[in-house]
C-alpha cells in the first residue's frame, strides 16, 4: 500500500514525549536532557537527547515520504562507507526517529569562526577540499547501487523536476519580490534551459542540497580532542540527503560553490572547481570542457532553487532570516552575467537577473556588506574608450589629456606613468593634483552611495593621448586611493602598456 502524507500538526510537547518513549525503548533508559534544535527552513522538528551513557538526535517528519528516502538512503550509504549517520530507531507509521549525534559544528559554522576577510582562510579551504573529496564517491560508487525507488519527490532531475524548481523561483521569488517579467518569453526560456540541462550525462546521484550547511565537522574518533582545538576542522560528516534523486555532477559542485552566505570569492570557487575535477577524476581536456559546458548552466538553476526557497520562507512565511541571503544570491548572479557564457540565448531570463541586480532593496536585506569591486583603467584615445563588457552599461571616463604632458619630453617619453620619474614630474604639476582632487570628490560620493546601497561594481577609466603617461599616473593614483579609503578590491588594467607587452611576448 503507497505511503501517504501526515499533514496534520502535532502540539509542542508531543514531540518530546514520543521522543523519550522511543529512546527509552531503543536505549533502554530515560534520556536526562532534551532540547530543541534550530530547525532547517524544512517542517522538521529536531531535537537533542541525553542520558549518563549516550546522545542522539531525535527527528520527527510530518511527510513519510521524505522520511523513508532520509531512511533508506542513510541505511545505503552507511553501507557503501560513507560518513552519515547511523539510524537508532525508525518508526514509520509516526514519523519519529533516533539517528546519531554529529555534534554541533557545521562547515558552515566552521567558517564563519574562522574567517576574518573575504577570502577563505587555509584550514577552511582545507574543510572544503575534505568535503569535495567525498563528493565523487556519492555521486558515482555510492550512487552506482542505490535504490533509485525511494527517491522523493522525483526519482530523477528531469524535466518535470527542472520546470518545478524554475516555476517556484517564478513565483515564489520574482512575484513576490515584484520583479516585472513576460510570462510567455520567461516561459520558453526555461524550456530551452531545461532541455539544455538534460543534455549533460545524469546517471548519477545527485545529492540536492550539498551546501555547507549539511556538512558537519567530526573529530576523527582516535583524535576527539581535535575538533575542540581552535582552527582545526574535523572531518566532514553529511546529512540532509533526503532530496537526492539521479542527475547530473555538475548541480551539487554548484550548490557547495555557489552556497549564498558561504560567500567564496571567484579565485577560491576556481580553485575548488579544479581540485573537485581532480578528485572526480575529470581529468582530461575534453572531458573537463564537457563538464564546464554545462556547469554555469547547473549554477543558475541551483540560484533559482535557493533563491525560490528564500522567497518562500522570507517573502511568503515572514520568516525574514532567509532573506538575508538574497544580496549574496545576487552578487553571485551579477557574477555570473558578467563572466560565465551560456551556449544558448535566454533574452528575458538574462534581462529578469538584471533586473534582480539592479534592485537596492534586494541587495540590503539583513544589511551585508558586500563590498566593492572598482575596475580602473587607462588608455589612448585614439584606441578608443574602453567598453564596458560586464554588462553595467559602462562608468565614469576621465579626459587627462588637458594636463602637463611628460611624453613630450625626451627624457620621460620612453617611460611611463608607473615610473619614479614620471611620477615624480606629475606629483610636481599642480594641475595634476587640482585634477585628482576634483576626480576623488566627484567618485567618493558615488563610491559611499554604491556601498549604502551594496552596489559591488564601479568602472572608471582614464584617458590621454598614447594611454601610457598621464593617465596611467592618475589610474594608479585612484587605485590606492580607493584602496587605502574605502578597502575596495581594484582590479587595475593599463590597456596600452598590457597591449605593448603582449606584443613583445
């Protein structure tokens, strides 16, 4: 006989009275403490139970479904090795169960204690290149024999899973965030991205929601003193797999590396990405091509997914904690548009994110800050000024040829703009210094305006004649100004002499 769903809700105490019974029933004692778990944004009720002699973790799950894959599948991996926890006691017909204690350390939680900056800091790093290492085994050898018939809701990450997870970011997030779209055109792009999807090898476990959350961090059991030592992660330890169905590597790589609040910056997610295809044993040229073909694609519907789940619970419930993920979620997105190319046109999708991108109240939720990246650049006028590729529709463009010129000089002319020389001729100029100063008012408000408003992205350029004195002096001068003001990231490009260098080269 099919299982069927128990939506009827239990008061309160319910939970821990059937809890203890089933505890002292499997244990056979009382357990001396309980205590409620922060839930998981799921209807799940988690509790923590203690005796002289042992803990564990009491679960209860309304939906029986879920609970029998969460079963199943633990029962599987368990098996097969893998670091899940192992089910006490399971009582199907009420939902109840008793699984081991992992302890209280998220990789998450490892993180944040952790981190002081942007970056990621070595042993975290490490924690993740640990997690990534166990990431192929349930993909591929643990997945190989599992019990596909036990999957919830859907046996695999096909089409009608890919519409269910794109319709609830429709819905869920951009009606409630009142993100205008065209139905109809937003409607066929998702076709397209779906079918897009289905073309990347899926034959096997895709675990769902792989994101640092659902990673705990175990001391090893011969050194349990590690993991009280500040600094030093434990090993990675996984729940939260009750999702998991057949699909394709790419879409649980993303969720880790595209985890919202996680916040890994793009040099470390680049980084991670090489050494996960490197424990996945993706090695080859062509076959390492096939797997990004499509892995930027897997990153933008694993976004919808959380970011519909965010629009849910935030939005919808009012539970305004899981908004606070949303300007992540959104800086990642910008991310995206400026750098990751997609092998197919999806127009009103495309111009949906932008819109998401350029809402300030998306990006204030919870009031993070998200830091400014100032992409400053020098160059000759007569090669043009330069384009704005990322997408932002350009940025401020600063005319330096007005100023003292030491190219004209045949002492300076074979240098440039980054010498002591020059630099030293132009500090001297004070019309270079009356020019930088009204350059810093002008850019300072606009700089304090974008960081109220998380605004990440600002392109300013400087121009002269030859694009290899001037303005590369005041390039440079702005750089350490924003850098030194506002401890904004730079990325600093002196097109001309990059383009005389690469000509030498």
């Amino acid at each position: 006989m099919p299982l069927k769903n128990n939506e009827k809700e239990k008061p309160p105490q319910a939970f821990e009275i059937e809890l203890k019974k089933l505890f002292k029933k499997t244990f056979g004692t009382e357990p001396e403490l309980i205590e409620p778990l922060n839930g998981d944004g799921s209807a799940r009720r988690l509790f923590r139970l203690r005796s002289a002699a042992r803990t564990a973790i009491g679960a209860y799950g309304p939906d029986k479904l879920e609970n029998r894959a969460f079963i199943e599948f633990s029962k599987h991996f368990r098996q097969e090795g893998m670091p899940v926890p192992e089910i006490f006691a399971f009582e199907e017909g009420t939902g109840f169960y008793l699984e081991e204690d992992l302890g209280d350390t998220t990789l998450f939680q490892f993180m944040q204690s952790e981190r002081s900056g942007s970056e990621l800091p070595p042993q975290v790093v490490e924690a993740y290149k640990k997690t990534l290492n166990w990431l192929p085994k349930f993909q591929r050898s643990a997945g190989k024999t599992l019990d596909y018939s036990c999957c919830y809701p859907r046996g695999s990450f096909d089409r009608q899973s890919i519409m269910w997870d794109l319709s609830y970011f429709k819905y869920y997030f951009l009606r409630l965030a009142k993100i205008p779209f065209n139905e109809q055109k937003l409607e066929d792009d998702f076709n397209s991205l779906a079918s897009f999807l289905l073309e990347a090898d899926s034959n096997f476990f895709l675990y769902r929601d792989f994101q640092s959350r659902n990673v705990m961090l175990r001391a090893a059991a011969d050194s349990p003193s590690k993991a009280e030592q500040a600094g030093v992660a434990g090993e990675p330890w996984f729940i939260d797999y009750q999702g998991g169905r057949k699909g394709a590597l790419q879409y649980d790589l993303a969720s880790i590396l595209y985890d919202a609040k996680a916040d890994i910056r793009p040099r470390q997610r680049t980084e991670l990405i090489k050494y996960y295809l490197e424990a996945a044993g993706i090695e080859g040229k062509t076959d390492r091509a096939v797997f990004m073909r499509y892995f930027h694609a897997f990153v933008f519907i694993r976004i919808m997914q959380a970011m519909g789940a965010y629009g849910l619970r935030g939005f919808y419930e009012g539970k305004t904690q899981f908004l606070q993920s949303v300007p992540y979620a959104v800086r990642n997105i910008e991310w995206l548009l400026e750098n990751a190319e997609l092998p197919l046109k999806l127009p009103e999708l495309m111009q949906v994110f932008r819109r998401v991108c350029s809402s300030s109240r998306l990006r204030q939720f919870g009031k993070p800050s998200l830091g400014l990246t100032a992409r400053v650049t020098s160059f000759a006028y007569r090669n043009g000024v330069p384009s704005d590729e990322k997408g932002h529709g350009g940025g401020f463009v600063f005319d330096c040829r007005a100023l003292p010129n030491p190219g004209r000089l045949e002492q300076y002319a074979p240098l440039t703009g980054k010498d002591d020389a020059v630099i030293k001729f132009l500090d001297g100029e004070t019309a270079v210094s009356g020019f930088l100063t009204n350059v810093y008012g002008l850019l300072d408000a606009t700089v304090e305006n974008y960081l109220s408003r998380n605004f990440t992205d600002l392109m300013v350029s400087f121009g002269c004649t030859g694009g290899r004195h001037r303005s590369v002096y005041c390039a440079e001068a702005l750089a350490r100004h924003l850098r030194e003001k506002y401890k904004a990231t730079v990325d600093l490009t002196h097109r001309e002499l990059e383009a005389e260098s690469s000509k030498k080269t």
